[in-house]
C-alpha cells in the first residue's frame, strides 16, 4: 500500500510527481504529500485527502520550480490519515526527507532510544523515526547519505520502499527495497531519472527500468550508473535493465467514467491476450512453457494448493472445481494469510499455485516463500510482469490482462481463471482424463469466450435499469451452485467493495442452513442459474426464496423459460461448457455492482479504506 514516487533530472519535477502520484493513486488515497528542492531550500506539502486536494493546496501555497523532489499518496498504518501524519516526513534538521510505503515493526524501540538522544517527533508515524535515524546514524558515524540509510535499515525490522533525499545535497535520491516494490526509470543518457511503487509513473518519458530486488538499495545520480548494493553486506548488484511493455493508454481511462468500467469492458481482449499463443485450437495443442518445462512436478504432485488474497483467491476457488475435474488433481485453496501462520503441512510432492494480480499482496508473497522453504514447487498466476510474487516463484504464467487500476479486481479475475483453466486443460491431458473429443470441445469453447463475453456486455443497459430498483438496499444475499458458487462470492465482495452494501455469497443449497432467515420482500437475491449444473435445484432454490418474497434477480442462459417466469428480473448470458461459465456469468454481476455504486455516489475506482496492493499484513 502507499504509492511512492520521485524524480531527478532536468525537468520541473512537479507535474511528474503529480502525475504519477495520480497514477499510483489505487494504492491508497488517504493523504498525499510532495516536497521538491528549489535550488536553495525544500518546499513541502502534504495533505489528508487526494492527490486533488494536494493539487489544489500546493497551487496556492508552495513555489512548484525545482528538478529534484519525491512525493508519496497514503494508505495509513501506524497514525491516522490527517496533514501531519501525512508524507514525506522530514528529520529534526530539516535537512533529509523521505517517503516511505511499508511498516517499521520496531519503530517503538527506535523512537525511545531517539527520544533519549533528544529527538522529538511531530507525527505518530512510523517513517518520522526511519528518517530521524538515518539523520542520527549520519551524524553519528559522519558518513554520506547512502552510507547512512544502509546503516539505519540494517537496524529496522519490517517491510519498507522508501525514496529520500539530502537538501544539503541534493544531487542524489537514495531508494531501497524490502518487501514493497520499487522501480527506477532511467531517463536517455541518463541525464534523469524516475523512482516510483510501479513504472506507471514514467511510462511517456522512458522505457528501460530497475526493478529493485529485496534487500537492495540504490543511490542515484544524474550522469552516472544506478549504484545498487544489497543492504545487509554492502556488495555491488548488477543492474539489470528490463525494457517497460506498458503503454500510456493502457494506463488512461480512454472515454470510460470510470477506470472499472474500462476494465469490465476489456474482457473480451483481455482474455483473447491471455490465451494468444497458448490455445492452438488447429493443433488441439495448448503451449504454456512453465508448465510444459516442469511437467513432471505438476504430475507427480499428490495435490495442488493454490493460495491467494481477495478476488484472487475467488479465482482459486474456482479454479479447484477446474483442475478436480479436467486434471483428476486434489486441490485445496487457502487464504494466504491464514495458510502461512497455521504451520501447514507441505511436502516436496505439494504443488503451490500463487494467484495474484499485482504480485505484491504480502500475504500470498509469504506463502509463496514458506512453500518454498519447504520444498514444495511453487507456480505463480501473477497479472504484473517482474513482479515480486512473479519473481519469487519457480516458475509461472502471466495472466497478460494489462494494467488493472479500478481497486476492485474485474479483468484480472477472468484472466486468471483462463490461465488456470490452460493449465487444468494441458494438464488433463498429459494425464489422459479427458477424452480427446472433450478436450477438443473445450479447446474450441474457451477460444469463442472473448465473443461470448462481448455478448454479454451488452445487457448493460438492462442491468443499469435493475441497478436503479435496488440501490437502496441495504443487505444481499448471492447464491451460485457448483462452478458459479465463488462467482456468487465474487459478485457479493464486488457489491460490498464499491457500493457499501453488505452482501454475501453462498452455496445455493446452503441458503436452507442460515441465510433464509433474512428473506423478506426487501431482499435482493441474485442467483446464477444457467442451463447446466444443477439447474433444477437451483430453480427449486429460487422457489422457496419466492415463497418468502424475496426479490429475485438470476442470470440465465439464453433461452431460459423456467426461470423467467419466476424471477423479478433475468439476465441472459450466452451458453458456453460449464467449466467456463464462471466467465461470463460474472460479467453481469460486476455491471450491476458498478451501476449500483455509481447510482449511490461511491467512488468506484478508490473505494473507502481499501487499496488495489495490500503490501502489509
Ligand atoms: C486487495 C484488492 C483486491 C484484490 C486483493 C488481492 O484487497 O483490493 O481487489 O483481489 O487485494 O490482490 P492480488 O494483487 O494479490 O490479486
């Protein structure tokens, strides 16, 4: 969480800061702050708030001229989001300033030993002491800046990326990395560069980037080689300089209201792209080279685990009914942060399959490491190219959504289940427990999904209208059978997420042991009720919901006669396998989130106390 951004170089850093702080916003938006040096002093502002409302602040109170500065937009942890709380923070002096994302765990201890060496600190922040003693340990061993903070990090205990700087020098940026990301742009001739959480904010000025390691820091300097050591024993790390595949539309909202909108409506090419050179439907092939090159381990697995956060692991939940049933694997799916402090049992034959789309989320990137420790091949699922889960893992596929930026996960969401649904193909049939007709069948089912979704998309006016009759609810309860249960789970945390109703998802047959007792005729009941899968229980479900007068919204497949005569509202889908409905049924359900939230007035793209990476536990 938090996003960190800076600049050195030729240019005003202020509209690059801004922008990219602008950029970095999904990872959290509580407070912004920015300070640059203005060739003689440092000029700071920071503010509880958006980055718009620092724009407004700085535009009437700082001078914005200067080609050196760093700014920070804020998810808070330790002290609430307030003006002073806010980054960057600066030392005692004045002298140094820093942004920080992460957490220091012994921040406590530090602030004593600092306050009994006459420190005094104005916020309640954690960062405040991280800069106060890189200040002290500058002063103290009389070294320069780099030196210092290398010095101060070996001190600390917990996650950070952090940017800072030395007004009395100010011809350098220190960064340095342990389990939040940071990248560095280097600008041609490298008469700039850039430092940002992501290479979002750089994306029109370069594209060659340093992805830091963990437990590496940099010192910058204009004219010279990035000089990356590893914090712990100081010795040289080669750069390694990765060519940026983004581009700036993929980054813009492009006409949408809203960046979730833009990304619902990507789909269809966001999954064609995810299965570009991996389907070959004339060759009854499917390519996916992590797979393809680790085949024994997939094969001798007793089971695969997957784990992950969020939406992510909804995607997880949905991919355990794929690979059971194509793949004949046992698979189990936990919740990163549960499954890596319950001393799990992990064994060399144990396949690991982390899904995630930023390849950040902390949780999942300790589950990755603790599976690995143990022995166990460990695979990532992972939207972010180089990211640190995509990195840490032993091999992976990427899901190649392109950059998802609305904090609740749409894209990313389809696209892992079109990898994961690769992989259980490819598996099946390695392992031959899937007649080849079938396998054919499905290899040409999955290729018409993109087409199918497209079709889909176009009941948004419908959905819009529904959206209207139920904005005011305040509960809802989603049911989904078999395949379509986590896509229940998935509509209800997509509803919860953006629109503030509490929503909850359930297995259909589940409804009888609890959640009927809240039916009343002011209960919306969205229930995914498509052709195949227990249809006719799921039909019964929504009788006996009828008789208690809920209201009834179900997502059919076309050409459904039962339901429509039932339900308050239907909403067609195309029909597709079963396996693969979860694609599609989804899509209405994230349409009627997104109207319903727009409807209340929600900030659909950076919805309350939430952020897009969760780099803290
Ligand atoms: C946060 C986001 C969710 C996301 C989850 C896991 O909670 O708001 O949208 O599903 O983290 O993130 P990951 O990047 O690991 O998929």
């Amino acid at each position: 969480m938090c996003g960190i951004t800076g600049y050195i170089g030729y240019r005003d850093a202020y509209p690059i800061i801004i922008n990219g702080l602008q950029r970095l916003e999904y990872r959290g938006y509580d407070s912004a702050g920015i300070v640059l040096y203005d060739g003689k002093d440092i000029v700071l502002s920071k503010t509880k708030g958006k980055v718009s409302d620092l724009l407004e602040r700085t535009a009437s109170e700082i001078s914005t001229k200067g080609n050196l500065g760093i700014g920070h937009t804020r998810w808070a942890t330790h002290g609430v989001p307030n003006d002073v709380n806010s980054h960057p923070h600066t030392s005692a002096s004045g002298e140094l300033v820093i942004v920080h994302n992460g957490i220091i765990e012994n921040y406590d201890t530090i602030k004593k030993e600092l306050t009994n060496r006459g420190y005094s600190f104005k916020s309640d922040t954690d960062t405040e002491v991280l800069v106060n003693l890189i200040e002290e340990v500058k002063k103290q061993y009389k070294v320069k800046l780099g030196k210092a903070v290398q010095i101060a990090l070996n001190q600390v205990i917990g996650a950070y990326a952090i940017a800072v700087f030395d007004k009395s020098k100010p011809d350098e940026i220190v960064v340095a990395r342990l389990g939040s990301p940071i990248a560095i742009g280097i600008g041609k001739d490298k008469k700039e560069f850039f430092v940002a959480s992501d290479a979002s904010p750089f994306i029109e000025y370069t594209k060659d980037a340093i992805y830091l390691e963990d437990e590496e820091m940099a010192i910058i300097k204009v004219g010279k080689d990035v000089e990356i050591r590893k914090i712990h024993d100081d010795s040289l790390v080669d750069a390694d300089v990765q060519e940026l595949q983004m581009n700036l539309e993929q980054i813009e909202k492009s006409g949408y209201d809203h960046f979730m909108l833009k990304e619902i409506y990507e789909q269809p090419r966001a999954i064609t792209d995810t299965y570009r050179g991996r389907l070959l439907r004339n060759e009854g092939l499917i390519k996916m080279a992590g797979v393809e090159d680790n085949m024994k381990k997939f094969l001798n697995a007793d089971r695969i685990i997957i784990v992950a956060c969020g939406t992510s692991w909804h995607a997880g939940l949905v991919a355990e009914y794929i690979f059971e049933e194509f793949a004949r694997i046992p698979v189990e799916v936990e919740y990163a942060s549960e499954f890596r402090y319950r001393n799990p049992i992990i064994t060399e034959k144990d396949v690991l399959i982390a899904i995630s789309q930023s390849g950040e989320t902390a949780d999942t990137l300790a589950a990755v490491k603790l599976a690995k420790e143990k022995g166990a091949f460990v695979f990532g699922v992972c939207n972010v190219v180089g990211s640190s889960i995509a990195r840490e893992t032993h091999a992976g596929a990427y899901t190649h959504a392109g950059p998802e930026i609305g904090v609740a996960s749409t894209k990313a969401f389809t696209t892992q289940i079109t990898v994961l649904s690769l992989m259980a193909l490819r598996l099946s049939r390695a392992k031959g427990t899937m007649s080849s007709s079938d396998y054919r069948l499905h290899l040409q089912e999955l290729e018409l999904i993109p087409e199918k979704v497209e079709r889909a998309l176009k009941i948004d006016e419908h959905v819009k209208e529904i959206a209207k009759e139920y904005l005011l609810s305040t509960n809802c309860l989603y049911l989904g059978r078999g395949y379509n249960f986590p896509v229940a789970l998935e509509g209800a945390l997509k509803l919860k997420e953006i629109s503030y109703i509490h929503a909850e998802g359930y297995p259909a047959a589940e409804m009888k042991h609890g959640p009927i007792a809240l039916i009343d005729d002011r209960m919306p009941v969205i229930v995914i009720a498509t052709s195949m899968g227990h249809y006719e229980k799921v039909v019964s479900n929504i009788q006996e919901i009828k008789s208690r007068k809920g209201k009834i919204i179900a997502v059919v497949t076309e050409g459904d006669v039962q339901v429509k005569e039932i339900a308050d509202h239907v909403i067609e889908i195309p029909e597709t396998e079963e396996a693969f409905t979860p694609l599609l049924t989804t899509i209405p359900l994230q349409l009627l989130s997104y109207h319903i939230a727009v409807m209340r007035n929600c900030n659909v793209d950076q919805p309350r106390n939430l952020a897009k990476s969760v780099t803290v536990e």
